[in-house]
C-alpha cells in the first residue's frame, strides 16, 4: 500500500477559467500505484490408493502458483486494477526441489489467467455525470496431459457506459427560482438575529438582484421550463459492448492489445491436428433509455426503450444472429409494426372520487404495456421473428376500504405471435386474457386469562378471510402458408375460486381451513371439473 499523498496537481493555477476552471484546478494526479501484491504458492499432492484387488494406483502433482496484482488509482475518478495468475507443473522435480530453486525454473506453465478492469466517473456538472468500465479477460491453456499442438485461449472484453441526466439541473444551470425556504426562515426570525439568518437574508437579497435584471417575460418562460422539467425523471442511457472469442490448437503467445482487449484479432497460427473448428466469437451489443413524467401529484407515468443484438459464429463459420427491442406489433404477421417504448401508468388518490371515497381508505389504479420483436437469422438468412404485446394490466386497482378489507384486481391481455420462415412460412398466434382478483379481511383480537398469584396470561390470535378468484381465455389461431387465412387451433377456458381461512392463536400455533373450485374447457379436452378441501394445523413441540 502506497498511501494517498503521492500526488500532484498540475491544473492549480486553472481555477480562474470560467466555467470548469475550478474543478480542473483540484485535479490530482497520482504517481505511484495504490495496490500492489506479489504471491508464490508451492503445493505437493501425493495420492496412493490400494484396492483390494487390482493393481495400487498412484497420483502425484508438485504445482507453483504465481499471482500478481496491481492496483492504480490514476485520478480520484480513475482506477484501474490488473491481475495475473500463472500455474506450472514441477512434476519432473519430484524429491528434488533444490535444484528447480537453483536453476529458478518455475516448470511448464500449464495456465495463464489475466484480467484488467477499468472505471472512469467524471463529474463534468451537477447535471452531466457519466460512468465508463472496462473489463477484460484472458485465459490460455494447455494442461500437462494433453497430447494435442497449441493450446485453448479465451478473450472476453466488455465495455460498458450509464448516464443520468437531469433536466431540472439543467435548467437550473440558468434559472433557479427563489427558495421560499429562506423567505419563511427571514420571517419567522426573532428579536436575536443570528449569523445564519443574517446569511439568509444576504442570500435572499442577492437572488432579488439577480432576478430584477431577468425581464418578466423571460421570467415567465424560465418558471414555464423549469416548473416542466421537474416533473421530468432523471433520464438514464445505458450502453454495453461484450465479445468473447475462443480458439483452440493457437500457437504462440497473442500481443499485449490483444490480451487487453484492445484488439479483436490474436492474428497467431492454429495447429494442424486441429481441423476445420478452430474455435467461436460471440458478441452482444444493448443499449437503453429510461425515465419518467410525473403529470401530477397523484399521476406518474414510465417509460422504456431497449435494444440487444447478439452474434455467434461457431467453427464451422456458420454466422447466426438475434435480434430483439421494444416493438409494437402491428398486422397478422406482426411485421407491420413499429419501434416504441414500453410504459407504465400510475394514478394514486382515487379514494377522493365521488363514488369511492364513501367505502375506500385508499385506492390506486395503474396500467403498464411491454412490446417486443425478437427475430433471427442464419448467415444473413431470416429464420424466426416473434412479436409479443403485452397489456399486463391492461387494468388494475388496488383499493383499502374503511372496514379493513383490501382488494385488488387485474386484467391482463397478452398476445404472441410467432413465424417461421425457409420451406414452408407458418404464423401462429396466440391471445390470452386473464383477469385476477383476491380479497382478504383480518381480525385480530384476544383471550385475557387471570391468574392468581401469577400475572395475567394472554392469548393473541388473528383470523385472516382470503378469497381469490382467477380466469383466462385463451385462443391460438395458426396457418401453413401466407397465402391463407389464420384457422383457430384451440380455444381454451378455466376459472377457479378459492376461499381460505386461516387462524393464528398465540405465538406458534397456526392452521386454516380452505376449499378450491377449478372448472376448464378447451377445444381438445372438453370439459373438466376440479374440487380440492384441505386443512391444516402447525403446533411446534420444543424439548
């Protein structure tokens, strides 16, 4: 460990520069590493198995373990840690470690393993503050006891980045309305001033000056932007780049940059004996927006955009690729649709409309849809493309009456399509409507036993009512060709109600009572009835 004051500021003299001035001026450069670690391990297996019959079996290994760690702390928002572990067979120096110390052999290298993560967080302004990571990883193998040329080498690099912005920071970089907090503070002084009141009004009084020079009608446009943009979530970005390559039977050592991650090509010789599959590279790509708009007080609203795309070409060179983002699906194919974020509705204080806040304590509704196009292809070719719409709840309130009883319902509409394409191009679509809703009511109350001579015993017991009732109806509707119209495959239909009392007596002692009623219909099956009682009684027995 170096400690923290091997450090420089070569910005100091920049503070007077408008603007960025001061945050450069308090730069910290550090010159020495903040972490550094060196360990050798030696360790000897010695394994002698004797069966009752057959021949004694012994198994012998004599490894070295050599890890390396670093750690630089570059700037207060720059680090960057590396590691290196490499594993050797000393077999052959068996009895006879002194000579592999004389000669300093560490013995065949078997196994390297070496890994570099870098972050990067600047803090550019109060509105602006990006994230960047680097991780990369690197493996090359070659056990002891293998017969083939070259050795297996794997490279994984990821880089990703994440943003927040703030448009109410934004705003407030040119317009920042006076705080009434201060304003309340002046008034409510009294006969003593102290020093922090004197401030605040020092800074109340600056703020007067500064917003007598703002003309009213520009005044007027700030309040307007800044009044609208905090009702607007942080906006989060979201990016992320990984590829991982494997290759088999390589000769040599790859560079530096490729170990890194820097480069993509080890651009080394395979082996003979290797063949045709000299290994695999995959690769993914997704990024994301996400945020926010509270309309009111009692009305949020969220939304969301993301895209992945992932490619794999095996050892053949057969390339195959995947596809998916938020999509609204459109059309019996689903195709004729189009890019768009998912979003979630939310509206609190229902229990103050008319015709609920005579029963309702508080009462919630929400809505929420998720859209998305998945499609795939093999070199170049389109294989798959599914759409899913997903209306989950397409509805849903969660209200508390004044009596105690929660309820809480939901309807929720899901349709999948699903086409294949190459041969024969078939389409199958599938639509399910369900709807949920459950109740529950608990009474809590208690036996107060007197006792002579001892305190009094009480039992605490609580008796909870639950009903739950659920239904769907599902319908697949599928075609062969693209030249015919979608015929329905199955239709399927259930409901299912289920009351349930459960009582808990004391501390320990629960149980509950309940009944299930099942009933389902389907194109195929027909129809069907399920009955279910049971009951149950848990009483702990401690010794």
């Amino acid at each position: 460990n170096f400690g923290r004051d091997n450090f420089f500021t070569p910005f100091k003299n920049f503070n007077k520069i408008p603007i960025f001035g001061k945050k450069f001026s308090n730069t910290r450069f550090y010159y020495t590493p903040s972490t550094f670690d060196l360990n050798l391990k030696a360790s000897e297996v010695i394994n002698n198995n004797t069966p009752r019959i057959g021949e004694s079996k012994s198994i012998y290994n004599l490894g070295l373990d050599r890890n390396f760690r670093l750690g630089y702390k570059i700037l207060e928002n720059l680090n960057s840690n590396y590691s290196k572990v490499i594993k050797s067979d000393l077999d052959h120096y068996r009895d006879n470690y002194l000579k592999a110390i004389n000669k300093i052999d560490p013995g065949i290298v078997t196994d390297i393993n070496e890994n570099i993560t870098t972050s990067f967080s600047p803090v550019i302004a109060t509105w602006f503050r990006p994230n960047f990571n680097i991780n990369s990883n690197y493996r090359w193998a070659k056990p002891i006891e293998s017969t083939q040329e070259g050795a297996r080498i794997t490279s994984q690099g990821r880089f990703s980045t994440s943003l927040n912005i703030t448009p109410k920071a934004i705003i407030e970089i040119f317009y920042k309305p006076t705080s009434t907090s201060i304003t309340n503070k002046s008034r409510s002084r009294g006969r003593g001033r102290t020093k922090n009141n004197s401030e605040d009004i020092s800074n109340e009084k600056k703020q007067k000056q500064n917003q007598k020079v703002i003309d009213p009608r520009t005044k007027k446009l700030f309040e307007f932007f800044h009044s609208t943009a905090s009702r607007i979530n942080p906006i989060s970005l979201t990016y992320g780049n990984n590829r991982t390559e494997n290759g088999f039977g390589v000769l040599g050592s790859p560079s530096l940059a490729y170990r890194f991650g820097f480069e993509n090509q080890h651009n080394l010789n395979y082996s003979d004996e290797v063949g045709v599959n000299t290994g695999s590279i995959q690769s993914q790509k997704d990024y994301s927006i996400r945020s926010g708009v509270a309309l009111t007080r009692l009305i949020n609203t969220s939304f969301g955009f993301s895209r992945n795309k992932s490619t794999n070409v095996d050892g053949s060179q057969i390339k195959t690729e995947t596809e998916t983002s938020d999509f609204i699906p459109i059309g019996i194919m689903g195709d004729e649709g189009f890019a768009f974020p998912g979003w979630s509705f939310r509206f609190g204080g229902v229990e103050k409309f008319p015709f609920i806040k005579k029963i309702a304590r508080t009462a919630t509704i929400e809505h929420v849809f998720n859209g998305k196009q998945t499609k795939s292809w093999k070199n170049e070719d389109l294989q798959t493309s599914k759409y899913t719409a997903s209306f989950s709840p397409l509805a849903g309130i969660s209200l508390s009456t004044k009596g105690g009883v929660t309820l809480s319902s939901r309807y929720a509409i899901v349709s999948t399509i699903d086409n294949r394409y190459g041969g024969i191009n078939s389409t199958r679509f599938k639509k399910d409507n369900t709807l949920t809703a459950s109740s529950n009511y608990a009474y809590r109350g208690g036996i107060n036993i007197p006792l002579p001579f001892f305190r009094d015993f009480t039992f605490n017991n609580t008796i909870n009512f639950t009903l739950t009732f659920d239904y769907s109806n599902s319908v697949t509707k599928e075609r062969n060709d693209i030249q015919y119209d979608l015929s329905t495959t199955d239709i399927r239909k259930s409901w299912k109600l289920s009351p349930r009392i459960s009582y808990t007596f004391g501390k320990n002692i629960t149980g509950g009572i309940w009944y299930e009623y099942r009933e389902s219909q389907s194109k195929i099956i027909g129809r069907k009835v399920d009955r279910d009682f049971g009951f149950d009684v848990n009483v702990p027995i401690q010794g």
